[in-house]
C-alpha cells in the first residue's frame, strides 16, 4: 500500500492552518486591538505581540475589538521582544514620548501598576517559531515511520488476491474471532499444563 502524499497529511495541513492563522493574527495586530477580558485577567492582541494580562481592565465587554489608534505619537514594532513585567505601584507619567514604541510604553506603565498585577508579552515572531519548531520534527518523524511502513511492507511476501481470503481490517478481525472462539471451542487454551 503507498502512504498517502505529503500535501494530505493531517499533520502537514493542521501545521499550515495554525501558521497561516498566526501571520493573519500578526498582521491583523498592526491595525487592531483585539481583546478577551475575564477578571481579573486579559488577553490582548496588539501592535505585533499577544499579552497577556492581570489585574488591568482592558475594556467594558468581555471580548472586542478595537482600531488600534496609537495615542501621544507612539509607534508599533512588527517585531517585538518577548517580556514580562510585574506591578511595582511607583509614581510616574502614562504619558508617552513622541516616537517611542508601544512595547516599551506599555511596560513603563505596568511598573505603576499594583503589585498583584503583572503583563506577559509574547511577539507573534515567536509564537510563529515555536510552531514551526514543533511541526518541523513531527513531519519528520512522519515521514521516518512511512518510511519504515513501506520498507517493511515491501519486504512481506505478496497476497495473491484469487486465492487469498481478504485482509481488509474487518475481515482480519473476524478471522481471528473465529480461530479464537473455534479454539475454546476445542479446549484449546494454549500451551498443555505440566
């Protein structure tokens, strides 16, 4: 039997769909804020990174969707860095500086936050590598166990089809049903007891 092609792997295509939905995410990012708030924790897809956060309210509904409109001249990053800032409650300014980049406002304004709060910056760059770098070995390993199916099928002696009885999986199983119940049957319970 020859193994299905590549392109109709479950593995190769569910790879390709969660890729393709991360690049749309990424770029859909750019242009809008896209949010999930259940209290006290949010989720925020913006200006190139996935954030996750808690105890900061990020809108009036549950979830939603905003045009993002960067206040005070900030600018957003395609490619973030990963980060992770806890509240410090120190005294500062959300006013941003014409020109710095949304990122690094948005981690100067956690440090004002409570302690109990805290906001995870994961890029979509890295959520786009973490999938290749999980996808990548499982259609390797795909590929080897194929391989290995086809070797070891081509090395069994070949059925003729007049005079064999099928192998289809249900005919194997109802072969094997009946030696099975044909040797209680008999008395055959395997090996004789000494």
């Amino acid at each position: 039997m020859k193994p299905a092609p590549l392109h109709r792997s479950l593995t190769f295509c569910s790879g390709i769909f969660v890729m393709i939905f991360i690049v749309w995410s990424w770029r859909d990012s750019m242009t809008a804020t896209t949010y999930a708030f259940v209290s006290p924790y949010s989720v925020l897809s913006e200006c190139g990174a996935l954030s996750v956060c808690r105890g900061v309210p990020t809108g009036t509904q549950a979830m939603g969707r905003d045009a993002t409109a960067l206040a005070g001249g900030l600018v957003a990053v395609a490619c973030p860095p990963p980060a992770f800032r806890r509240g410090s409650g120190e005294y500062g300014t959300i006013l941003p500086q014409p020109g710095e980049p949304h990122h690094v406002w948005a981690l100067d304004v956690m440090k004002m936050a409570p302690t109990n709060c805290w906001l995870l910056m994961i890029p979509h760059w890295l959520l786009l590598l973490a999938v290749t770098m999980v996808w990548a070995p499982a259609l390797i390993l795909r590929q080897r166990r194929t391989g290995r199916a086809l070797r070891v099928s081509e090395m069994l002696p070949k059925e003729n089809t007049a005079t064999s009885p099928p192998t289809t999986p249900t005919a194997v199983r109802r072969r094997w049903l009946l030696r099975s119940a044909c040797g209680r049957a008999r008395g055959d319970r395997g090996a004789p007891s000494a």
